[in-house]
C-alpha cells in the first residue's frame, strides 16, 4: 500500500518557479487499477515519476508500506526503483539494437541473479504477454502494441508491486489499445497499476479508479481510499521485506563488454587515439633518453682528450687571483701606509704533493683503478737533454726547452710549465694490448 501526504513539486528553471504538484493527498489500495486523467500540462507525469522515484518531491511525504521514504537514501532509492516499481512508458524505450529478449533481461541484471535464471525469467514474462514467438526480433522488427508489452514484460519481471504506466496506449491504434488494456487490468489483480492516459473511455471501461488532476491538484477521485489496512494486506507488506540492488561483478564485466561491442567504430577510435597518446609519449621519451645518451658519451670523449695532471707542486690559481683582487679593492686612509702582501699569499696557494706514496698506491691498486682510466703516464723531472743544429747551423738546445726560463726566469712554477712544452713525451700505452698481455 502507497500513501501520498502532501506532496508539493516545485520546478525552478530561470527565475521561474512552476508548481507541478500542489499539496496532494491520496492513498493506493495494494492491488487496483487506478487511472489518472486530466488536460496537459496539468502534472499526471510528475505524479507518476514522483510515486515511481524518479523524481524528487519538494514537499510532503510518501509511505510504502509503513516506510517514510524521507529517510531515504540513494541507495534505498534505487532499490525502491529496481524491486518495487515497474515502470511502462508512452514511447516505449527499448535498446533498438538489442533482441527484446535481451531488453526484458537487462531489467534484471541489476537483482544480482544467474544469467540462466535471468534468461528464464525474461522468456516466461515474454510468454504472458504473448510474444513467446518473438523473442529474438530486435524492436524495430516490432509493431507499436507488441512492443508496448515487451515494456510490460520488461515492468513485470522484477515481480513489482507498483506498475506505473505513462500513456502507455497514446502511440497506439484503439485495437491494440484495448489489447494492452486488458493486459494491464490483468496484471492490477495482484498488483497496483497506476496508470496515466489521456483516453477517458478505456479509463472507464478498464480501470477500478479515476482521479482527476487538473493544474497540480486532485479534483476528484471516483474510489478513494481511506489507507486503513485489513490483515490481508498487513501480511503481503510484511511478505515484501526491502530487497537489494546488486550486480555482479561478472554481470557488470559483460555488460560493460557488450556495451563496448555495439558501438564498435567508436571503442576502436577511442583506443586508436588513445595508442597515439601513447605512443607519442613513448616516442618523447626514447628520443630524449637517446639523446641524452648521446650527449653524455660526446661529453666522455671529449673529455678523456684532456688529461687530469697531478704534479708535485701545484698552484691554486683561483685563490691567488682572489687574493690579488681583495688586496687590491681595499679603501684606506691615505695617511695610511698599507702593506700587502701580494707574492707571499700567492706563494701560500702553492702545495706539494705527495707523489711517491700516490704512484705506490697507484700500482698497487691497478685492478681497482683499471676501469676508471684509460691510461697513466707518469713524467720525471729528469728530461733528456737533446740538442740539434739549427738553421744558421749553430747548436741549439732543443729539449728541455729552454724558452720559458729564459723570458720569465727561474722558479719552480715556470718549470713546470716548461716541462709540459717539452717536445718529447712518452707515447700514450696501448691499454688493450697491456690488457691483453696480462690475460
Ligand atoms: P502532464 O504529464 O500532465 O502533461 P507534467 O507533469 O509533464 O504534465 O508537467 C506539469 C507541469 O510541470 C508543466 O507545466 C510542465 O511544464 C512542468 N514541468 C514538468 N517537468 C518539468 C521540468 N523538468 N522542469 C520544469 N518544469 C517542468
Ligand atoms: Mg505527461
């Protein structure tokens, strides 16, 4: 059983609010065939989408069966569409490219049963409307009233107790009019039919119940009800305990396929753009990643060209241009005569190394160090003293050369310069053959 308390429906749109319902009242018998009449636009539609929950309500409340649905929550509306209404529209609206069997199935993917049993029940409802033989045609295959009783087939399978029907015969010749008529007075023998039409005389001839609407209010109702349950009744609401909507995941797995496959042409483009993506991205990265790769080894062979030289002395020369700089930016007094100490902070910046212990530990660790270098060449401050016959056929020195020394005098600096203009140097080791000896 149905109550409707006071239920208002407010449509908003653009600065202009419509009033759909205004403040109806009614109760529903738990098996009748109740028709709802009146001029368009009077709010029969929004009636039934409210009982049905597809829509919401602004105001008021509806009790089924001894349950507020104010508390309702998402959850419990789309159980209450699933188990206990069954709904019936004008323009049908069946899945054109799916065979009606598949159309009544579908209502009952939702209910979480075996798809066997889904096949069963869906061929049985089929059977009652009389369209057993019918069952693999697609729904333009159809005439109008066969497939207005695949969307009754489609109401009734979930076994419902509310079956509301939207004009369900205004696309339909009077024949098959009555046809779906006496169907649908059928049906309203175990349960509510609530029915909208625009047909007063099917209305009359077919249904236990007229209510007029008319501008958002019922103007009359020819069997109302005053909602006071027999135990009859209390027995079937207690019968009719809250059932859950669920899918399995298989269910949801097959569908979602199927779904894919009958609009193939756009699953294929979608993966095809999506492969672009992709693939450009992959493309980006292998080029860059090639890329850096080729400049880190540029990098590497280039610089292998200049050796790293580790002499005895060396000479921080950064610090001592810093030092020359810093001495140099200093304000003073001018009475102030300032000492600065130029040569000896640059000559501070010059070290020693350690060479002896370095090249021990060099030798010692040859397999350690073997993967880092190419090679080690070691020089002696001993060089050869070599002299040639020079143009004007005197004798002259050609190695060490004397060059530097002789512009920029003698320091320990100068000659380690000298020494690296030294023409004569040791020829770079053959790495691979050395390697090839020691195997
Ligand atoms: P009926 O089915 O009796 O012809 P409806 O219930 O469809 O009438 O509509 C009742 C009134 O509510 C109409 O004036 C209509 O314009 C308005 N209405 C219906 N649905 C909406 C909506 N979604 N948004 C705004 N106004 C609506
Ligand atoms: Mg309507």
């Amino acid at each position: 059983m149905i109550e409707i308390k006071k239920i208002s429906k407010v449509y908003k749109t653009e600065g202009f609010s419509q009033k759909a319902l205004d403040n109806v009242s009614v109760n529903f018998r738990q098996h009748e065939f109740a028709s709802i009449l009146g001029p368009s636009g009077s709010g029969k539609t929004t009636f039934l989408n409210i009982i049905g929950g597809l829509d919401e309500y602004t105001s008021g409340d509806i009790i089924v069966n001894e349950v507020s649905t104010k508390q309702f929550k998402d959850r419990d509306w789309d159980s209450y569409r699933n188990h206990r209404v069954g709904f019936i529209f004008q323009s049908y609206n069946l899945i054109s490219h799916q065979t009606i069997l598949k159309n009544v199935e579908l209502a009952l993917t939702l209910s979480g049963i075996s798809k066997k049993e889904r096949k069963g029940k869906a061929k049985r409802a089929l059977k009652e409307v009389g369209l057993e033989k019918h069952i693999n045609k697609r729904p333009n295959q159809l005439s109008g009233g066969q497939m207005q009783r695949v969307a009754i087939a489609r109401a009734l399978i979930n076994d419902p107790e509310i079956i509301l029907a939207d004009e369900p015969t205004g696309a339909l010749d009077s024949d098959t009019s009555v046809q779906i008529m006496e169907l649908l007075k059928k049906i309203s023998k175990n349960k509510l039919v609530i029915m909208v039409t625009h047909n007063p005389e099917l209305a009359e001839k077919y249904s236990s119940r007229i209510i007029n609407i008319k501008d958002g209010k019922i103007v009359s109702d020819s069997n109302p009800y005053d909602g006071k349950i027999n135990t009859k009744e209390q027995k079937i609401i207690a019968d009719n305990k809250f059932k859950k909507t669920k899918m399995s995941f298989l269910t949801a797995l097959s569908l979602s396929f199927n779904n894919l496959m009958t609009k193939k042409a756009r699953t294929i483009l979608v993966s095809v753009a999506g492969s672009i993506g992709i693939i450009g991205i992959a493309l980006i990265l292998s080029v860059s990643t090639g890329f850096q790769n080729y400049v880190d080894s540029i990098q590497e062979d280039t610089l292998t060209s200049y050796p790293l030289t580790i002499q005895q002395e060396s000479a921080d020369i950064t610090s001592a241009l810093l030092s020359l700089r810093s001495g140099s930016n200093e304000k003073g007094d001018s009475n102030e005569v300032k000492e600065q100490q130029t040569i000896t902070s640059m000559l501070s910046s010059v070290s020693t190394n350690d060479l002896k212990s370095f090249k021990q530990y060099l030798e010692k660790n040859n397999n350690k160090i073997e993967n880092d270098v190419s090679n080690i060449q070691y020089s002696y401050s001993v060089s050869p003293n070599i002299y040639t016959i020079d143009a004007t056929n005197k004798l002259a020195k050609l190695n060490p050369s004397n060059l530097f020394s002789s512009i920029m005098g003698n320091n320990s600096i100068m000659n380690s310069y000298s020494s690296m203009t030294s023409i004569y140097s040791q020829m770079v080791d053959n790495r691979d053959e050395r390697l090839k000896k020691n195997n």
